[in-house]
C-alpha cells in the first residue's frame, strides 16, 4: 500500500500529459455557419431595434397600464424570478467547496457513577461508593479539499452558468407574456371592432328588408325577394354571438395573464383602427441570436453540462483532503484554557476511487451524453431563431400590404353598394344585384378587421422575434 500515492501521483501526471483538455470544458460554439444577413430584412433599412417599453409604439394607453400589470403581478414571471433566486443559493453552495469548513465546538460532560457493595453476611448494612467526574472541552476545527484537479471549481462553473440560463430563462418567459398581453388584448379589439361592424351591416339588412316589404306590400317584389333578405338579416345576427364570446374569451385571459379576477378586467377600446405599427429592422443575424434569450438560454444548458463533464471526470481521480484540530480540553473548567490544557492534530489524506462498480465512469458518460444533447437543443434553438426571424419579418410586409390592399377593397364594396342601393330604390336595377353587394361589402369589411389584426399580432411577432426589449442582465 505504500506505493499507492506514487502510483496515483503517476496516474494523474499522465492524465495531464496526455492532455489538459482532459479536464477542461469544450466550447460552446454550436458549428454553424450563419448567414450574412437576414433573407427577409430590407437591406437597405437602417438597423433599428426594439425599444425597452416596445409596446408603447402602438399608441394604446389601456395595453401601456395592461402590460405594466403584467410585469408586476404575473404568476410565471414571478415563479421565474424564484427559480433565478434558488439558483443564485445553489452557486453558494456549490461554491462552498472552495473554501475551508470551519466548526467549533464547545462541551461540557458531568458525569456521576456510583455503586453498593455486597450486603454483610450478617446484614447489618451496605457499603455505597459514588464518583463524580467532569469534562470541559473547546475545539476549532477545520477541513479543506486541494482542488488539484479543478472539479470543485467545474462544479462551481456549472452552478453559476445554471444560474445564467435561469436568468434567460425569465427574460424569454417575461417575452412571452409581454406578446401574449399585447395579442390577446389586440384580439379583444378586433372582436369589438367586428360587433360594431356587425351592427352597421345588421342596419344595412334591415333597411334593405323594410324597402322589399313596401314593395311587396304594393306588388313590385315577390315573396321570394323577401324572403332571401331575412336569410340575410338572420345570417348576420347569427354572427353576433361568436364575436361576444370572443371578446368574453379574451378579457378572461387578459386577467390571467396580469393576475386578476376577469370579472375585474374593464377594456374600453375603441382604438382599433386608429393604433400604429412601430417600426422595427433587425441587424446581422448574429445580433438577434445575441439578443434572444432563448438562445442563450440553450448556451448556458451547453456550457454547465460540459461544466459537469469536467466534474465527473475529475471523480475519477484522487482527492487531497487537508484536516486539523484544536482547542482546550480539561477535567476542571478553571484549568480549561491553560497551557497544559490545549490539544490539537493535523491530518492529510489522499483517497482514489478503486472500485465503484463502473458508477464513476457511469456518471461521466451520462454527463457527456447530456452535453451532447445540449449541443443539439443549442443548435436546435439558433436554427429555430433564425426561422423564427424570417418568419416574423415576412408575415409583416404581407400582413401590411394584405391590410392596405383590402382597405382598398372595402372602399370600393362600400361605393359599389351606395350606388346599388340607390339604383334599386330608382327601380334601375333587380334585387339579386343588391343583395351581391350587399354580402360583398359585408364580407370585406370582416375581412379588412381581420387584416389589421394579423398586421398587429405581425408586428408583435417581430418584436418578439427579435428579443423584444429583453437586455441580456
């Protein structure tokens, strides 16, 4: 046993001459080559990124106050912030480590021993001894690991990029609330914009009707005519109730996502078509990779696992351990802290794993496997960002024209339909004509509210896309 040390000593100098990348981290680069630029991106904007308080942009001061709740009070974003607390507790304690243990220990002992002898043959009585002794001791004590092979310290990084992809985390989670408060509330406009659309043409339906019944009544319309305008009438006031549900629907998620009651949710509207889109560019797709946190998120995974490869290998190897005692130890508490009276002792241990039952070597093969998923996940997220990007920046420039295209559509049904219900009350054209125009101005007008809301939620899409305001903390 005595060449033991010198065989591990030998073990570890050739680990290190075989190679220090043996216990050092590997990089987090994910091997992907990114394009020069964004495919969908107007090379020619200025690069314009997202503001802080992006949704501000769109000139809603009930989605300013909505989101501001949001921040404050939402139950994701609050557990997310514990979960960045938790972790910022368990780098101290894995960090602890590093450093000495210290304890001390003070005790005090009476103790009290006593005994009778054998009774007498003549049983006059019993002869009882009692002994009464004490003890008084007061030690500090102290241990210490020689990292000598850097897995304290792995253990330690990897807490600490834990701790990071925590913080990531919570800024991808506080990104998605913040573009789900801003679609849903835009969602609840559009469902009130409908009603209100579907009231105008509920009117429109019924002037028509009582125009057909004065005619029927003197014989210039049959039955048939009336009958198909009360088709119409009916079939938009059956479509009433879908877009009240959808405006019910939508204020109870608003309360969900600012934690309230949604019987306390009050949205007035009635800002749909006067909100604006802000305007936004992205830069090199680099940059957006750098500002999403989710990506980073998927860095952070990489690189604590390969933190953690580093940690199990260095299991493999032997550990140094550093120990010593000493205080004041005395059996009367006056003699306690005299000279004579002081103990202490020092030890140093060396310990290597020489059977486990191949669960060391277990362990760093499931932690290479986990880097390796991370690695994945990590380019996984880069390529999905990029997609994501792309997306976003195409679905605006076609949600926007799509808008200005059918506003345009909806102005010429509107003067289709002026000019045949004022041919119709001349009696210059037949009823089938009207009620064409009729149903195609209803139709674009539906679809105009639906345009603008996808250019909204579009607009939102980027920002999200793009990082929002999120800062990398």
């Amino acid at each position: 046993m005595a060449a033991f040390p010198g065989w591990a000593a030998l073990a570890g100098a050739a680990v290190l001459l075989g190679g220090c990348s043996w216990l050092t981290p590997g990089a987090t680069t994910s091997g992907i080559g990114l394009p020069a630029r964004l495919a969908a991106a107007d090379a020619a904007a200025p690069v314009q990124w997202p503001d802080p308080l992006w949704w501000r942009g769109f000139g809603a001061p009930e989605l300013d106050g909505l989101m501001a709740e949001a921040m404050a009070a939402n139950t994701d974003i609050a557990a997310a912030e514990a979960r960045i607390r938790q972790a910022d507790a368990q780098v101290r304690i894995t960090g602890a480590a590093l450093l000495p243990s210290i304890d001390l220990t003070a005790q005090a002992l009476r103790q009290q021993s006593g005994g009778a002898s054998a009774a007498s043959i003549t049983g006059v009585g019993r002869t009882t001894s009692i002994r009464v002794s004490s003890s008084d001791r007061l030690a500090l004590s102290a241990s210490y690991e020689i990292d000598f092979w850097g897995k304290n310290r792995a253990a330690t990084e990897a807490a600490q990029q834990a701790a990071s992809a925590s913080r990531f985390s919570a800024g991808t989670i506080t990104l998605t609330t913040q573009a789900a408060v801003a679609n849903t509330y835009f969602a609840m406009l559009a469902a009130q914009d409908q009603l209100a659309l579907q009231q105008q043409n509920l009117e429109i339906a019924g002037r028509v009707l009582r125009v057909i019944r004065d005619r029927v009544s003197v014989g210039t319309a049959t039955g048939l005519d009336l009958a198909q305008q009360e088709t119409v009438l009916a079939q938009q006031q059956a479509q009433v109730p879908p877009l009240q549900q959808l405006v019910e629907q939508n204020r109870n998620s608003l309360g969900t996502l600012v934690a309230r009651p949604p019987q306390t949710i009050r949205v007035a509207g009635g800002v749909f078509n006067r909100l604006a889109v802000p305007r936004v560019a992205p830069g090199l797709p680099a940059e957006v990779l750098a500002r999403r946190p989710d990506v980073l998120t998927a860095e952070a995974d990489l690189a604590a696992a390969q933190a953690n490869v580093v940690a199990a290998r260095a299991q493999l190897l032997p550990s140094i351990t550093l120990t010593g005692s000493g205080g004041f130890t005395s059996l009367a508490l006056e003699n306690l802290l005299r000279p004579g009276s002081v103990v202490f002792n020092i030890a140093a241990g060396l310990t290597q794993p020489i059977f486990q039952g191949g669960a060391l070597r277990g362990q760093v093969r499931i932690s290479e496997a986990r880097a390796e998923e991370l690695l994945a996940t990590y380019r996984g997220a880069i390529l999905a960002a990029l997609v994501d990007t792309e997306n976003a920046l195409v679905a605006l420039r076609q949600t926007t024209e799509q808008e200005r295209l059918q506003a345009a559509a909806v102005r010429m049904a509107e003067r289709a339909y002026a000019i045949s219900e004022a041919q119709l009350n001349a009696g210059t054209i037949d009823l089938v004509t009207l009620l064409n125009t009729q149903q195609t101005l209803f139709s674009a007008r539906n679809t105009l509210a639906q345009a603008r809301l996808a250019r909204l939620q579009s607009a939102v899409g980027l920002f999200r896309a793009l990082g929002g305001g999120w800062g990398m903390p």
